[in-house]
C-alpha cells in the first residue's frame, strides 16, 4: 500500500475548502429556519410601508424604521431623520406604489426584499411616474422587523 503524504499548502487547501462547506451549510441551515408565513408576513410589512408613505403616516413609519436607517434616491441618501422630515414636509409624496413583483431572501437573520414597482410620487411639487427596483432590507429586533435600508434604482426602458 503507497503512502499518501500532503504537502502544507494541501492541507490548508482542504482545511479551507471543508471550512467552506461548513460555511455554506451554516448559511443554508440559517435560511431554513424562515418560513412561507414569515415571508408573506414581510411582504405584507413591505405593502404596508408602502400605504403609510402614501398617507404620509410618520408615527408608524418611524416605529418601523430602524434609528440607524439609510434610504438611497436618486438624488442622494437620507438618514431616518432626514427621510421622515421629507415625508412629513410632502418634499416627496408618494402617491402610489404599483408592485408588480416581488420577492423575499434571507442571509442569517437578515431578511432582503425586491420589489419591482412603478411609483407615482410629486416631487417638488410635479407628479413623476418612475420604475424603480427597491431594495428593502430588514432585521428583526426585539421580536419585530425593522427597516435598515431602502434603496430606489431606476429601471431603464420600462
């Protein structure tokens, strides 16, 4: 019977190759643990925002809203504060969000939604109507979902 030996960098290749594999069984294992009901409790959260910044409702917005929120527009970044003023002042109304899909993922316990959308919105006083991919991110806090990020791409030759 022949002898295998493994040189140095082998090992490490195979130590790091099995580390990966533990990695993505981690990962894989940290997905599962959300279901059908928690996605559609997300997408029905997302819908919500959606109503609340129609109505301009700040007070449930800023329950939603993580204190360290980022949300990213076309013409520059907000932090929570700032996005909740602009809401409140009618800087930016957004008159109707029409979602025309949308889908869930989670990363650990991060929770990622896509919404494809065309959204009526006045800003600076003129109705625009724009395509837009919106990214929302979650992350449960204390029991409830919270916003951490909401970002605005336009979507060209819709």
């Amino acid at each position: 019977m022949k002898k295998v030996v493994l040189n140095s960098s082998r090992k490490v290749s195979i130590l790091i190759l099995g580390l990966l594999m533990m990695g993505v069984h981690c990962l894989y294992a940290q997905a599962e643990k959300y279901d059908e009901s928690t996605k559609q409790e997300l997408i029905n959260l997302s819908k919500q925002k959606w109503q609340w910044m129609a109505e301009r409702n700040v007070d449930s917005l800023d329950a939603l809203f993580h204190q360290e929120a980022i949300f990213v527009h076309m013409g520059g970044a907000m932090n929570k504060e700032q996005e909740l003023k602009t809401i409140k002042s009618g800087g930016i109304h957004y008159k109707y969000a029409e979602i025309k899909e949308t889908s869930v993922r989670f990363v650990g316990n991060t929770a990622i939604i896509l919404d494809r959308i065309r959204l009526t919105a006045v800003v600076g006083g003129n109705e625009v109507v724009n395509p837009f991919m919106v990214t929302e991110v979650y992350v449960p806090i204390d029991g409830k979902w919270k916003l951490g990020s909401l970002s605005f791409t336009r979507l060209l030759g819709e």
